[in-house]
C-alpha cells in the first residue's frame, strides 16, 4: 500500500512539474509576440514571426499532449 502511494505522489509531482514548464514556455511565447509584434511594422517580417509564433504553439500544444497522457 505504501508503494502505490509513493508512486501516485511522485507521478502527480512530476505532472505539475511538466504543467509549470508548459506555463512557462506559453507565457514566454506570449511575452516575445508582444515585444516583437510592437517593434514590427513589415509584412514579411510580421508573416515570419507569425509562423515562428504558431511553430511555438504547436509545440506546447504537443507538450500538454504527452503531459496528459
């Protein structure tokens, strides 16, 4: 019993501590879309920046997958 509670505990730590690295890799997307999306005023650079924008986003996309499953 005391082992199946000690594997629970450290499966849900280790979820969390995935869940605060994803929340970290959003919220650093977030802040550079901000920083770049004000200091940009070309359409191609705007276009490139969008791509690497969703290419991030997809990439925490995958990341909350594998956490969840």
């Amino acid at each position: 019993m005391c082992g199946y509670t000690s594997l629970v505990t450290t499966l849900i730590a280790v979820a969390c501590s995935q869940f605060d690295k994803l929340k970290t890799a959003i919220l650093d997307i977030r802040q550079q879309h901000i920083t770049t999306h004000h200091a940009q005023e070309d359409e191609q650079d705007n276009a490139i920046e969008n791509f690497d924008f969703q290419t991030k986003l997809n990439t925490c996309i995958r990341h909350h997958q594998d956490i969840t499953t």
